[in-house]
C-alpha cells in the first residue's frame, strides 16, 4: 500500500444518544381530567340516590348495562352531556345531572349488536329533557340505519318540567317542537325488533314508548306505567288512586295487556330481553338463528315423551286440558317463551323452536279460560304476535282447540266483530311459512282465524279427535229447534231428551275422515307424528315466496 494513502479511520463504536422524549403535559393534563370527567359521570346521580335505589330492591342503571351486555362490549356516548335549566347550563354545585339522566351506547347481547338507551331515575328522575332526547335519538338512528335491535330500560318520570330551581319555562316552550320520538318508533316498527323494559316508572310519553314497541317486559312491585302517575289522575279527574293500582305490572299484564310478562327482579327481566332476542333476528331483512338441536331419546320416535301424546286429551271433548302440556311434548326442550301468558288465557302466544329452528305458536287453550272461545281480548293478543312474527320471518304453527267466537251482547257492545277482524286481517296477510295443527275443535269462525285451509297453510293436519264444523252439534240443535218453535204442551224432560237425539244424529257426521275423503286437509296422522310433520314442513316451506297485488297500505280493523 502507498505512504501516500491515507490510513482509514476506525469507525467509533459509540452511539449518539437518542434525544430524550418530549412529555406533552398538557395532553395528560387533559386526559387525566377526561377521566376524571368519565369516573364522575359513573357516581350517577350521587351515593344518596343510588343508594335508595337499591333499597327499593332495583339495579342502578351502570349494573342493569353491565347485567345486560356481554363483558367489555358496551360502547357509551353522549357521556358529557348535562342538564340545561331555563337555557342554561346547570352548576355542579346545584343538581348533580351527568348524562342528562340517560345512558346511551351500543353492545354485544350473547355475540349480537343492540342499541340501547336506558334511563337514570337517579339523575332527575330519569326525565325526558332536551338533551338527553338528543342523544335517544341518535341511538335510533344507530338501530336504524343499522339494523340492529333497539332497547329502552325505562325508569322515567316522564316529560320534564322541572329545572334546577323550579318549573323550566324553556321546556314547555320546547314541547312545540317534540314528538319526533314516537314517529321515529313507528318508522322503526317492522325493521328491527323494538324491546323497551320497564324496570321502574314510565309515566307520560316513556309510557308510549312501551306502547309502541314489540316486546314489553316489567317487573313485579316497582315498574309502572301509566298516561299520568297519581297525582296528575288526582287533579284531573278526583280519583285517588295507588300508584301499582294505576298501571303496576299486575294491571299490564293480566288486565290491559300492554306488557308481555313480568318478573320478580330485575335481573330476570334483563334476562328475558337476551332470551327474547334470541328467538328473532337482527332486522327484517334476515331469518332467525337456528340453534343445532339433537333430541334426547325420551323425545326421539318410540320415546316417552312422545307417547304421552297419546294421553294429554281427556276422553270426553267437553272437558278442557293445558294446551301449554301438549306443546311442551312437541318444542324443543320442551321450552315455550310465552308473550302475554296472563292475559287472555284462552290463546296461547309464544316462541318457541323445533329442531333448531325458532318459530312463533299460537294455540287454542281450553284449559285456560273459558274452553279456548274467542273473545275481543284474544283475538287482539293472537293479531299483534301474527303480525310480530310474519314482520321477522318467523314461521307460524297454529294448534286449533277451538269451539268459535263467544257471542252474545257483552262482546258485541264491546266490538267483537272490530276485534276478530284484526286476526282474520293479520293471519289472512302473513306470508311466513304457517303450518295447522287440528287437535279436537275446529268451529265456526274460529277455524277461519287459527289458519285454516283458506289461509294459506303450508301444511294443514288433523289428530283423529278433530272435528271440523261450523258449529258444535248442540249449537245446532238450538237453532234448528227454535227455527222449528216449540210445543208447548211437551214437558221439558221430553225436549231435552229429543235435543240429545238429535245431537247423537249430528255427531258421527263432523267426522274428519269425511274431510280427509275430500282432500280439505293434507292428512289425518297420529299425535305422535306431530313434531316429524311440523319439521318436515319448514324445510318444505323454508323458501316459500308470496306474490300479493300491489297495494300502498290496506285498511287494517282497529
């Protein structure tokens, strides 16, 4: 190598220090103070309001969102949002209004999207104001637009009136510009299953929320709803009157049928929701989850279960029996999520699933009330679950026990012709896969509305005990024998003797293999064939498509 090259230096092998990291305290300042915010916002409505919550046996609204939503799912927004009084933030010193009263967001229920809005009766009363009606609104919006369920956990005082010091003068101006909220549920109606729990009061417009929504579940002591709370039905029309008296879940659930169930706890009715929206799927647009089913072997063919379907009807066809026990032989697990179960108990309402699949039941129940006759009632509980089902793809099975409409001037002046129309309309519409099942009575007009051969069946089939006819024998030999007059020299004992003559010439004629002989039903099977007849026709009718003539609405009967 030449001298006059240079000699390379040697690379150092020491290495710059990286220039320690800028620390932006004014971001965690900022931060610190957003949870700060977001740890305040959790203390609700203050411990001495959360605390008489509890004493009244109720989850706050924090643990009824934990209960509710799968672990680490729930998003909240619409945290920061507080109350305006007379246009004018309310200080934190004055009236502790974190959410506005309302906690809003969206979860996973059992792996599935809802949207939620639950109100906080520890933050003014969980009462409807400007703000918090805002943020409701953008969770409808979430629900609709992606379709997916809504849910309210309603415990509401109402409408708001009040501000932080007195009457709100703002928000009675503002009423002129509300109402979006119900019009918004009826937009929404149909398009996603709609479930608003009341798990305390709902008085005024949180008291057509539930009105307007699919699935209406309460709890025993402490939910309510009503138009007005006790003190407004005072002043308005003198009664005094106990707030579960007015419209406790007693009332809802066994007298106006408002409500579909109810429940000791709160925690019970949470979990009837996940239950409930098991049974549906997330919007119209899709078919319910089916659930792999394998049959124990008491309820396989030649099982036990089974042939206690041999048994379940009396052997006389005027004493009644629980058609729930029957069903119960036939779902799966032997399982029924009944809607209404305390009201109009001569129809039973539910869901259910046979091999997997989720179906919708509406039964005739003599046992029940009044030996499974229609009335004004029943027919509007067995209309509104058709309607349910035929909006969400859920197949109908029609179980008929039933001996006609009650008649008489009780139930014409109360409308009967109006009410059974709505479920001749309803059941006549539906486009859902439908599936009959004649267990014993098949009368009158009551035959037309439990989904007989006119309506569409996709299968229609009759146990041997079926009787198909437009009315009972007796009835008819009533009519005949007042058509005919009477004699009235004739004692008693002889024409009730000739009225059980002329009943025993009538019966061997309502014979169900006469209708069978003229290919009016598909077939006449064994009881114990009932659920392999039921499976078989949803996998017929799982594709099923109904073309009706185009109509903008029909004219439904209220």
């Amino acid at each position: 190598m030449s001298d006059s090259k240079k000699t390379a230096k040697p690379k150092s092998s020491s290495k710059k220090k990286p220039k320690a990291a800028r620390t932006n305290q004014k971001m965690r300042a900022l931060v610190e103070e957003l949870h700060a915010r977001r740890e305040d916002a959790l203390q609700m409505g203050g411990e001495r309001r959360v605390a008489r919550q509890h004493a009244k046996g109720k989850l706050d609204v924090r643990q009824r969102i934990d209960y509710l939503f799968d672990p680490g799912t729930f998003v909240e927004f619409g945290q920061h949002a507080f109350f305006h009084s007379n246009g004018t933030p309310v200080a934190a010193d004055n009236i502790r209004t974190p959410g506005d009263g309302m906690v809003s967001g969206w979860g996973e229920i059992n792996g599935r999207i809802a949207v939620c809005a639950a109100y906080d009766f520890t933050v003014l009363g969980g009462s409807i104001g400007d703000i918090n009606e805002r943020k409701v609104t953008r969770c409808r919006e979430f629900a609709l637009k992606n379709r997916v369920p809504m849910i309210w956990l309603i415990d509401s005082a109402g409408a708001r009136v009040h501000g932080g010091s007195g009457i709100d003068f703002e928000q009675i101006t503002l009423f002129s510009g509300s109402g979006y909220l119900f019009r918004e549920q009826v937009a929404m109606s149909g398009v996603v299953p709609q479930v608003a729990a009341m798990l305390g009061p709902g008085a005024a417009g949180t008291a057509y929320i539930p009105g307007l929504a699919d699935y209406v579940p309460m709890v025993d002591g402490t939910s309510f709803m009503a138009l007005g709370g006790p003190p407004l039905v005072k002043a308005a029309v003198g009664e005094d009157v106990e707030e579960q008296d007015l419209g406790g879940a007693k009332i809802h659930n066994k007298f106006s049928g408002v409500a579909d169930q109810s429940f000791e706890s709160d925690e019970a009715c949470l979990d009837s929701i996940k239950q409930y929206l098991s049974y549906l799927p997330q919007n119209c647009e899709a078919k319910p989850q089916e659930i792999p089913h394998q049959p124990s072997p008491e309820r396989a063919p030649g099982g036990a279960t089974r042939e206690n379907l041999l048994d379940v009807l009396p052997e006389s066809s005027r004493r009644g029996y629980d058609m729930k026990k029957l069903l119960g032989y036939i779902v799966d697990d032997g399982e029924l999520f009944e809607m209404k179960p305390q009201f109009a108990r001569q129809i039973v309402t539910a869901f259910a699933r046979i091999d997997g699949k989720s179906v919708g039941i509406v039964a005739s129940n003599p046992g029940g009330a009044m030996g499974g006759a229609l009335d004004n009632d029943s027919a509007d509980k067995a209309a509104r679950f058709v309607n349910l089902c035929d909006s969400f793809n859920i197949p109908l099975i029609f179980f008929q026990d039933v001996p006609g409409f009650m008649v008489g001037s009780r139930v014409e002046k109360a409308g009967i012709i109006r009410h059974g129309a709505k479920m001749l309309y309803e059941v006549s519409r539906a486009t859902v896969p439908k599936i009959t099942v004649i267990v014993r009575k098949a009368y009158g007009a009551g035959y037309y509305v439990m989904c007989g051969r006119a309506y569409e069946p996709d299968l229609i089939v009759a146990w041997p005990t079926a009787e198909i006819s437009v009315m009972g024998p007796a009835g008819m030999v009533e009519i005949f024998a007042r058509s005919m007059g009477r004699d009235a020299t004739l004692d008693q004992t002889v024409v009730d003797a000739q009225k059980k003559q002329m009943i025993a010439m009538i019966e061997p004629h309502i014979d169900i293999y006469k209708v069978a002989g003229r290919a009016l039903i598909d077939e006449v099977i064994d009881p114990r064939e009932t659920r392999d007849y039921i499976v078989s026709a949803l996998k017929l009718s799982a594709n099923k498509k109904v073309e009706r003539p185009w109509r903008k609405s029909g004219v439904r009967p209220v």
